[in-house]
C-alpha cells in the first residue's frame, strides 16, 4: 500500500443548462479528476488504486467541486493460492 491520493475538478453548472449537457460537463469534471488521482498514483509508484470514491460538492450555486478519491496500492503477482 501506498497511501490517499486525491484529485479534483471544478465546473461551471447552470440550472439552465439542458441536462444532458449538465451531465456531459460533470463526466469530464469527473475524469478530470481521476486522471489528477491517476498521477499522484504514479508519482507514489503505485499501480491501482482501491477504495474509490467519487464526491460532488456544491460551491455557491454556480459551481461544483468534483473529487476522486482512494488509495495508491501495488499489485502483486500471485505466487501461488493464499490460505
């Protein structure tokens, strides 16, 4: 185990905004967010990451903080079954 990794995006949401454009704006907040997770993963010298968790928070009605959140592992190859 490596240790927490985080990472985070923020994007502009309207309550005008058709949804499915609302929606489109918060997957790419989201894999934003995964992809800052993902390089704190590396630079931790991990490979995975277990225990997602992905958060959406509200920022003054116009804005929302999207983050990713885990923790840095290393797989290991199975050298045989585990008792």
């Amino acid at each position: 185990m490596h240790g927490p990794v985080f990472g985070e995006a923020e994007v502009a949401i309207s309550r005008q905004r058709v949804p499915s454009i609302a929606k489109e704006h918060m997957a790419e907040a989201r894999q934003r967010a995964m992809e800052e997770m993902a390089q704190s993963v590396d630079a931790l010298g991990g490979q995975a990451v277990v225990g997602l968790r992905v958060e959406y928070v509200p920022l003054n009605g116009a804005r929302l903080l999207v983050t990713a959140l885990g923790t840095a592992v290393s797989l290991v190859p199975n050298k045989g079954p585990y008792r």
